[in-house]
C-alpha cells in the first residue's frame, strides 16, 4: 500500500503565509512547508496539485533514476509555446540530436576566444556608469550578458539593437515566468503579442543574413545553419531558447553575486584583493580563471542561496513510486534546487552567507548542490557560463569601487531567481584604473 504524500493543513498554511509576508516572497512559504512535511509534500489548489520535492534523493530520482519517466515537454505551458521545439522542451533522442548540434559551440575548447570579447562588452558597458548617482546592477548585468551572448554565439554585435529589442526581452522573459497559467492552465497569456512578433522577426533576420554570408561556422548560428536538417524555424527556437536561458541565468547570477558583495564589504575587499594579485591591470585570460579561487567561492555560494534555476518542473508519463510515495501518471512534479540548497541536514547555517564554506577541498554530498542541473541534461552552458561571470567580474572588481545603495531586496521568481525591485550600487572608478 502506497503512503500518501502529505499536503500542509490549516496550521501549516498559516505559518507559511506569515514567513511570505515577513520575508516578500513565496519561497519562504515552501521553507515552511519542506520543514514541516519533508522531502517530499503536495500543495492542492483548484485544478492544480502538484507534488514538490527537495533534497539529494528526490533530485537524483527526478534527474537520473526516473528521468525517463518524467516528461520535460508540457504541451500547455506557455514554454512551450514560446520555445516551440527549442532544446529545453524537447524528449528523449529529440533533444539528444538537437544538443549533439549545439554543444560544439558551447564545448570547454571554445572559450578561450571568447574571453576577450567578454572582456570588452563588459567595459563597453561600465564605461557608461555614472560616478554621481547609483546604478542598477540588475539592469546593467542585463546589458553585459546579452551583449557577450549574441556576440560569442550568434556573432551579432547587438549594441544597435539593444535598447530597441530591450522592453520586447522583458516581455518574453515574463511570458514564461510563473504565473496563474500554471494553476488554470486555459487563462490566456494577453498582452505579449508585440514583444513576441519583435523577437521573432529579429531572430528570423539574423539567420536570413547568416545564410546569405559567407563566414566560418564554429558558433553556434553558423552551426546551426550549416547542419542541412535545420529549417529556419527550428533554427529560430534554438536561438531563442539560448537567448533567453542563456542570458537570464547569467543575469541572476551577476546580480546576485554584486548584492551579496555589497552586503559583505569584506568579502567584496578579499574578492577585490585576489583579482588585483593574479591580474594586476591586465585583462583576464583563461590560464588565469582558476587562481581567481576566493571569487569562485564567493559565485559557489551565491549560487548556492539563489540558484538562477531555482526549481524543475517535470510531467510523469507513468505512475511512479518514490519512498513509497505514489505519483500517478500526468502529475506535475516539481523538483526545488532552493530547497535542497538550503537543506539544512547538508548545509550548515543554511541561509547564511558564506563562501569559506566552499573551501579548494570541499566535495558537497552528491546532488545537494545543483546550480547547474544534474545527470545527462544538466545545463549545456555551465562551461560558458561559469568563465563568463568570473571574466565580468574580475573586470568590474580591477576597476571600480562598488557600494550597495540601502534596500530592500528579496528574490522574485521570475524565468529565473532574481532580485528585486533590482540591485542599487554606486560605482566609482578606483585610480589608476
């Protein structure tokens, strides 16, 4: 006989709706309920009851054991809509083929040319910061990784475009962020119509241009291009689903990782101290990333507290079984990196700050530290993205003297955990520099 998954009664609900208003965002409910009911609870509403699950059990069963099980692909989902058959919603040997296609461009052995144009879309950016008044770091970080994306792996200089295209980004960012679609699945998503048509004809003109060029073909258009089963079509959901994740997450992460460090002057100090010593005044280069230790603490552990990727959501093709749970066939699963990030049987003084904690010898249990997914389809960017952050920082930290402007701020959870209302600095360029 099946146990029966436990939902949070009245009392429950209660605390959990007092942690949301004292701490401004619904992850603190799911920390009330992940304490009182477990690994492994369901929240019943109207027409949607999914099964959420935290902890290094429950992520290796949603990302190894049973991932054959569990679909990606919801068809309903406005991410699905949107992506149409992008990488991040297809199954089985779909996405297998379209990854096969996409990894060259995103392989270790590429980023080495793309440090330099990291590098300067990160200056081209900060060069503009006023010393008089704050900036918003939120937006800024924005700026920077989409100027790096679609330089490095549409080999697009997107300045032109940027504050063009900026509202219609936004817009499709929100489209497939969490919402009452998930709830009432029929509720129309009204009101992106425009900011859609906008991406679309931009990334149908960048490919019709690319075809028409005469170029070589290591990033990732060119590739895609050149691979004779790719229609323009799906060439665009490739390209959109980049954008979108691959920019979005970066985000979350610069952003976060600048907050924190303003939060932590001391950190920000050692953080400081260490790129002043491995690079001087020089530009980054990639023999130097891995001695740049202290700052890949201080990313580790704001990846840690806010996952960009904060949770999966995943629909069981069967009925499964987990612990003795029963899961029948078609319910939502939902897997939380936050949770299981802030599990408090793996991480000491889980909500706290601290990157000592992810010292040069430190291994973390396996699957309780999953900022970039896990088992075969864990991110396809982290190589890129985890080079790219410590680039832009290492180029904000070497020559600006950053202040966090008093707020507060909690995470919202959009197509990725990021903060709001954003993150207010002032950034004084450091003499010499």
């Amino acid at each position: 006989m099946s146990l029966k998954i436990p939902s949070p009664d009245a009392n429950i609900g209660l605390r959990a709706l007092q942690a949301m208003r004292r701490e401004g965002h619904i992850l603190a409910a799911m920390q009330v309920f992940h304490a009182e009911l477990g690994d492994i609870f369901r929240v019943t509403l109207p027409g949607f009851r999914p099964v959420f699950m935290a902890g290094p059990e429950a992520c290796r069963f949603v990302l190894v054991s049973a991932r054959g099980d569990l679909r990606w692909r919801a068809e309903g989902d406005p991410v699905v809509r949107l992506l149409r058959h992008g990488l991040l919603v297809e199954d089985g040997e779909t996405h297998d083929s379209l990854r096969r296609q996409i990894n060259p461009a995103l392989h270790k052995k590429m980023l080495e040319g793309y440090i330099d144009s990291m590098w300067r879309c990160t200056q081209q950016v900060s060069d503009a910061w006023p010393a008089s008044r704050p900036v918003d770091m939120l937006v800024e970080m924005r700026r920077i990784a989409l100027l790096i994306l679609m330089e490095n792996l549409y080999r697009v200089d997107f300045t032109p475009e940027l504050q063009r295209l900026w509202r219609a980004i936004l817009r499709t960012i929100e489209y497939i962020s969490p919402g009452l679609w998930m709830i009432w699945g029929g509720i129309p998503r009204i009101g992106y119509g425009r900011a859609l048509r906008q991406m679309d004809a931009y990334l149908y003109r960048i490919i019709h241009m690319r075809r028409s060029a005469v170029g070589t073909a290591n990033d990732l258009l060119g590739l895609l291009i050149t691979a004779p089963e790719m229609s323009d079509d799906l060439i665009r959901d490739q390209l959109l689903t980049i954008l979108i994740a691959g920019h979005d997450t970066s985000t979350a992460l610069l952003s976060w990782t600048l907050y924190l460090l303003g939060k932590h002057p001391e950190a920000m100090e050692r953080a400081r101290a260490e790129i002043d010593t491995v690079l001087g005044t020089r530009p980054l280069e990639l023999s130097q990333i891995s001695q740049l230790t202290y700052l890949g603490q201080v990313l580790n552990e704001a990846l840690r507290l806010y996952p960009p990727i904060h949770l999966g959501s995943r629909i069981a093709a069967t009925d499964l079984e987990f612990h003795g749970y029963h899961i029948p066939a078609g319910t939502r699963v939902v897997y939380s990196i936050y949770l299981t990030h802030r599990h408090r049987d793996y991480w000491p003084e889980p909500d706290c700050f601290n990157p000592e904690r992810f010292a040069p010898d430190f291994r973390p249990a396996p699957y309780t530290f999953l900022p970039f997914g896990g088992g075969p389809r864990n991110c396809i960017g982290a190589a890129f993205a985890q080079v790219e952050v410590k680039v832009v920082l290492a180029q904000i930290l070497q020559n600006f003297d950053l202040k966090l402007v008093g707020q507060s701020v909690h995470p919202h959870m959009g197509a990725t955990l990021e903060p709001r209302p954003g993150v207010l600095m002032l950034a004084r360029r450091r003499r010499g520099n």
